[in-house]
C-alpha cells in the first residue's frame, strides 16, 4: 500500500503525536473560547485596556493564545517550535507578525528582521520558506494612494523609493541564498501596487528558481483571471511565477468599505464560487508546474485532497520543490502532519514578535476563526478524539 491510500485527515494520532496531554487540554479551553462569539469580540478592548493601565496580562496571554498561535517572541524562542514541527515532517515558515507600525525606524528594523529569517533558513532544512507584508515596511496611506493613481509630492516620492529599496534587500538577499520569500496579500485598495512590486522583484530574481512568492486570494472574484495573466507575463518574461494560493483574511473589511463606497465589492458571491475558483487555480498551476511553483495555503479539507488526488492522477512526485501545502500554527494539524507523513511538502505559518505587537495578529486570528463555520467545532471535535484515543490505549 502506497503512501497516497495512507493519506487520512481524521488520524489523529498522527496529527497531535508532537501535542503532550498539557497541549491538548490547553488547545481544547482555548478553542472553546474562541468558539464563543461574545468573547471573542470583548477580548481585544478589554485586553488593550488591561494593558495600557498596566495590569499583568501579558503573562497571560503568552501562556495561552500567545503560546498556541505563535512560536516566541524572537526567532531563537521559536526554536522549539521549529524542531517540533520538523520531527513530523512539517517546515516552518517564520512570520514576524508586527502590524500597524508607520514610521521610518520600524520599517527598517522590519526590513533587518525579515532578512534574519532568510538567513536562519539558509543554514537550517526545515525552514524552507520565508515571508513577509509590504506594510511591514511601508506606509499603508503611501500604497493606497500610489492605488489611486495620485501624484506623489516630493517626499513622498522618497518615502516610495526607500519602499522599493527595502522590498529589493529582502528579495536580493533571499536570492543570493537561495531562499523563496512569499510577499503576502493584503486589502483590495492597496492590492495593485503590490501585485507590481511582485512581479518586478521576480523578473529580477525568478529566472533560474522560484524565489519571489506574490499571493493570491481566491475569494476574489478577479485572482483566478490574475493567476492566468501574471503566468503570461512570466513566459513571456522568461520567469517562473511564484504564486501563493489562499482563499482570503479580509472578506468583511472588504464588503463593508464596497457598500460605503458605492462600487462592487471585490468579494466572491457566495463560498462555493470562493471554493471553484481555489480548486480550478490548483488544477491550472499544477497544469504549468514546471514555470508555476506554488504554496497552497488552505485549512480547506477538500481543497487539499483535490491537490493530492491532482499530484497523482498527473504523474506530479510528492516531494516536487514546486508544490507546498500550508496552514497555520495551532490549527488543522490533521491537515499539516498527515500530508507531511504521506511525504507531501507541508510548511506551517509560525508568527512570531513581541507580544503587545502581535496581538492585533491574534485578535484577528481568533475572530477570522468564528467567522469559518464549522472550523472550530472540527478543531475540538478532533481533540476530543485524541484524547478518548489516548485513553484507550494507556
């Protein structure tokens, strides 16, 4: 029996083997939590309140929602978690998780720090993939307007160079060690000049190896046409496209600020046209796979079973550099350890950075999952397994 008939999301022992019964029980009140709606949506006032009086919540946070989302608040305290991960055959993707700076010294310091994990993850195999945001290290305001198609004044126009030279550090450096680097996704309205900046930086660096990544989110209606477009212009640019495949993190900002601006949202109609599009942007890269290298980022059960069945049925090698499957930390290890046990290349989403700067990544974590029906009560239903399993068996 080959490893493909192996391949079961409901293992679970496979799935929480590096998870003691400590991890478990944490993972089990944690989700229970977070499945709770009113929570959810006091949390982030009452923690930011908590914080700025100066109560001791921090200690809090970092022993669980903290501890369960993320591997530290340093590279080196993620250590732990990255040999955890790589011990069930799964990478780690660092993810220095800092939202919501706006000033010249933090984008800098952003733009040092992202080049530091590329450098771990040229010395260290299991961290095989690197990531990072455009507004880690440029101003939200500066790329909205550059969306507009506004005139930039002069310090602005410096302000925009100072962009580009930090995205072409990161990207270089990325090159000279042979380390992709996915540029994420972000809002609709600031899109475009991130869609350009991406594909600028892989036909500098994509003509021999699949370096720089640009995202793509599926519940758009437009990425799938994009996906197709961006491939055109990479053959005829005698480059691979790097494309990492999600379905989306911003549905409602995006439809509420369509509906207060009077244009059509950019949002798919309904999950199932999200879901068609997915799959049929899987079919079309694994289509093209010699000048496609993709990274399917889904905690979608079926869409990763479409990928396998589509990796076998057209002859494509599990372990093929051009195809990843990922998911988050502390989420959908069902997913992530039983893909890495039938040898599918798996790389795990691991945010990390101080904690006051990552909570805004947390809340939005915590609320995106309540919004995803069904997602936690799998999460627990699968916990609550594994334990009844580990009971059975002591």
């Amino acid at each position: 029996m080959d490893q493909k008939e192996n391949l079961s999301f409901e293992n679970t022992e496979i799935a929480f083997r590096h998870s003691s019964n400590y991890d478990l029980k944490r993972a089990y009140w944690l989700f229970k939590v977070i499945n709770v709606n009113f929570l959810v949506k006091i949390g982030p006032p009452v923690t930011n309140f908590a914080i700025k009086i100066g109560l001791p919540i921090q200690g809090i946070i970092k022993a669980t929602i903290f501890k369960h989302f993320c591997g530290g608040e340093t590279i080196s305290e993620c250590d732990k978690t990255i040999k955890n991960l790589n011990n069930g055959g799964v990478g780690t993707i660092l993810d220095y998780s800092i939202e919501g700076e706006d000033d010249e010294h933090a984008f800098d310091n952003t733009r040092d720090e992202i080049i530091r994990t590329i450098e771990r993850a040229a010395v260290d195999k299991s961290v095989p993939i690197t990531v990072f945001k455009i507004t880690g290290v440029g101003r939200f305001s500066l790329l909205e307007k550059l969306d507009e198609g506004e005139i930039l004044n002069p310090a602005e126009e410096m302000e925009w160079e100072k962009v580009q030279a930090r995205v072409l550090a990161i990207c270089e450096k990325a090159h000279a060690v042979s380390i992709p680097v996915m540029i994420d996704a972000e809002e609709s309205w600031i899109q475009k000049t991130i869609d350009q900046l991406a594909l600028d930086m892989m036909h500098l660096y994509n003509a021999e190896k699949a370096i720089v990544y640009n995202t793509y989110q599926l519940y758009r209606h437009d990425k799938l046409k994009s996906i197709k477009n961006d491939y055109g212009v990479a053959a005829n640019g005698g480059f691979i496209l790097g494309a990492k495949l999600v379905r989306g993190a911003y549905m409602e900002k995006e439809r509420r600020r369509a509906e207060e601006k009077g244009y059509l949202s950019p949002i798919q109609p309904d999950k199932i046209s999200s879901d068609r599009d997915y799959d049929a942007a899987l079919d079309y890269c694994t289509n093209h796979i010699d000048k496609i290298a993709f990274v399917a980022g889904t905690h979608n059960e079926d869409s990763c079973r479409f990928l396998a069945d589509l990796l076998d049925k057209k002859g494509i090698d599990h372990k093929n550099p051009h195809v990843y499957f990922s998911q988050l930390l502390g989420m959908s290890d069902n997913l992530s350890f039983n893909l890495a046990n039938a040898k599918y290349n798996v790389a795990k989403y691991v945010p990390y950075g101080p904690i006051k700067a990552v909570l805004p990544y947390l809340f939005r974590r915590a609320q995106e999952n309540t919004a995803i029906a069904g997602q936690m009560s799998r999460e627990l239903s699968l916990i609550v397994k594994e334990v009844k399993r580990r009971k059975l068996v002591k």
